[in-house]
C-alpha cells in the first residue's frame, strides 16, 4: 500500500512546516481509500484527489483494503467493482456493517444498471461508471462526504435524544416507583389508623382485630361477586372496616356485658350506628363518606324492621347491605363474649332463613353461592 498527498509548491523544497500544514488541511479535507486491481486507476485517482487536498491511501485489492480498514478509519472508500480475491460489492457490505461512518463510492468499468441498484441497496453513496471525467468523480466523492457528514450528525443527534429519552425516563419511572412507595406506606398507615380505631371502638381486644379483617374481606368478597372494579372493592373492603366506630361512645358496662342486654341497654347500643355517622361525616374523603354510610346503615334491614331509620329494600345504601352480611356472618362464627361461635353449616343455614328478611337477597346469594372463598378468608386467606 502507498500513500500520496498534494505536493508542495514547485520550485523550492517544502519545509517541514508547510509538510504538516498540507496534511493537516488534506486530513481536514477527507481521508480516501483508493481500491483498484490495476495499478493505473490507483495512480491517477490519487493523483487527481491529492491534488484537491485529499489524503490518500490505496489498496490493490479488497483483502487490502480490509487491513487498512483494520488500521485506519477512512472517510470515503473509491472500490472498484470486480477484482480478483474478492469483489468490491462484499467489501462494500463488510464496510457497511463494521464501519458504518465511513462512505463508499464504487467506480467500475461495467455499466449494468441492476448492479448499480444493488450496489446502493447495499449502502454505497455513488456508481461512477470507466471512463470518468475528473470532474465527475470530484462531485461524486463532494456529494458522497457530504451526505455521510449529515448522516453522521443525524445519528448522533438520534444517539443523543435517545439518551436523554432514556435518562429522562428513568427518571420517570423513578419518580414513579418513589410516589407508588409512597402510596403504598400511605395506604398502609391508612389502613393501620382505621384498624387500629376500629379495634379501639369495639370490644377493645385481639380477637377484635381479626374480626374487623374477616368481616372488611367478607365484603371485599361480595362486592368482587357483584361485580364491582377493584377500586370499589378496596374502598369497600377498608371502609367497611370502621362499621362499628359508633361503640367508641357505647360504656364498656354494655360493651362487655356477657349475657344477653335488657330493652333499656339494647337501645343504648342501637345508638352506635349514628354515633359512628357522626364520628365519620362532613369529610371531603370518599373513604370516610364510605364509612359513615356502611356505619349508619349496616343494621338496617332488608324488610325494614332494622335501625336506626327503619329502611327496606333499596333505600338501604348498597355498602350497607353489604357490611350486613358481612358482619352478621363473622359475628355468628366468632366467639363472642357472651356465647360460642356456630359452626360453619348451622350459621350458614341462620343466614338462609333471613334471605329476604334481614339480607338483600340477591347478595346473599352471592355469599353463600361462594362459600369456599369465604372459608378461605375465615381461615385468614386473601381471595382474589
């Protein structure tokens, strides 16, 4: 392999200065790797190149050109078509595959249209066709640089867009898992406060807290067989949890009385579910407009003989319909301070014979047509 570069001018030696100067502005200009098997064609286009302010290496053959290629990234390659060794079109494909910067003229003596198609399917910039006027290759290799400088630009604004996107969104999403953790302890600082009111509000021991749990999953059940979105059902499942808020103002001498209450204490504790409204209402929160309404309407009856006002059928809001038969359910299978709990069939069967007294009926059926997902929450698993 040979290289050439522009002369300096005639008539005096060239310094070393003005040596450097004119690699420099040729190494500016365009580096070019001239490929031709005959030695002619090499000569003259370096020549010719060097000349406009090129610098140029040559290479007699396309096993040449890839050791240059190894050694030395070039700008443009001039490749002849047909050499022997190796045609120009496979080192066309291996320049566009492993040196994607670089552009690539092809320069033949064969004038066959299809190829020249196929040669710029493969990536190459021109097809200069023998004989050539100067002047058409000089455009040709001006066009071709060009056209790669805008390619080059292009991709590395692309490469750097697709950074920022990349960076940006990672930010994103890092925002975005930082707000779900922060839902999430939300959520659950939420959830704690309620049950912890909750437990507070009724009888004030463990057995309590399993209660509120069951009794919040039994209506989280109903509302999913209804066929509620999840954000109904979890609205309903932690509401319904503060059902019983109201016994925050009932004393602890009807509280925990362990036998049956008199007429007169009945009705201090009927007082409950109006209280719990009151602790509950005038939020902006749909979560405590949730709980006030299951609290004032979870002891109304499907027939109209509940309280605190009496409602039947559909006046009874559907939350409250719901946390009935929720509550009713765990308190027949809880042990309660003044009896054990039934077994699994005889509550099921006190449940059957308030279809349409007590209970909406529809739900009901929907409760008790689900029974071994409600077993499962008994037994402390989460149904979905």
């Amino acid at each position: 392999m040979t290289t050439a570069t522009s002369s300096p001018s005639a008539g005096k030696p060239a310094t070393a200065q003005e040596m450097s100067r004119t690699m420099d502005e040729s190494t500016r200009l365009g580096t070019v790797l001239v490929v031709d098997d005959e030695a002619m064609v090499r000569r003259n286009l370096t020549r010719l190149l060097t000349g406009q302010g090129y610098s140029c290496t040559t290479a007699s053959s396309a096993d040449e050109a890839r050791a240059a290629l190894a050694n030395e990234e070039f700008d443009l390659i001039l490749s002849d078509v047909n050499m022997p060794g190796g045609s120009g079109l496979e080192l066309l494909e291996d320049v566009a595959r492993n040196h994607p910067d670089t552009a690539t003229v092809m320069v033949t003596g064969v004038d066959d249209r299809a190829l020249a198609e196929r040669a710029m399917d493969m990536g190459a910039y021109g097809y200069v066709i023998k004989p050539f006027e100067a002047n058409e290759i000089l455009i040709d290799i001006s066009n071709a640089l060009r056209r790669r400088m805008l390619e080059i630009e292009n991709r590395r604004h692309r490469e750097k867009l697709e950074l920022m996107v990349h960076e940006r969104t990672a930010d994103l999403w890092s925002a975005v898992r930082n707000l779900e953790a922060a839902q999430r302890d939300l959520t659950e600082s939420r959830e704690d406060t309620i049950q912890r009111l909750a437990i507070a509000a009724e009888f004030r021991d463990v057995e309590t807290a399993r209660h509120v749990d069951r009794m919040s999953r039994y209506c989280e059940l109903i509302a999913r067989k209804l066929g509620e979105d999840y954000d109904r059902c979890e609205l309903i499942r932690t509401a319904s949890a503060m059902h019983d808020v109201g016994t925050i103002g009932i004393p602890d001498k009807i509280l925990l009385k362990p036998g049956r209450l008199d007429s007169e204490e009945l009705d201090v504790m009927r007082t409950h579910a109006a209280l719990g409204n009151r602790i509950l209402e005038g939020s902006r929160s749909e979560l405590l407009q949730t709980a006030a309404t299951i609290a004032l309407s979870h002891h109304e009856w499907w027939d109209g003989s509940g309280y605190p006002y009496g409602l039947s059928g559909e006046e009874i809001p559907l939350e409250g319909r719901i946390a009935a038969i929720g509550d009713v359910f765990d308190a027949l299978t809880s042990n309660r301070v003044y009896r054990k709990g039934y077994p699994l069939g005889e509550a099921v069967e006190l449940m059957a014979s308030a279809h349409g007294t007590h209970f909406d009926p529809r739900l009901l059926d929907l409760f008790l047509g689900s029974l071994a997902d409600v077993v499962a929450v008994g037994e402390g698993a989460t149904v979905r």
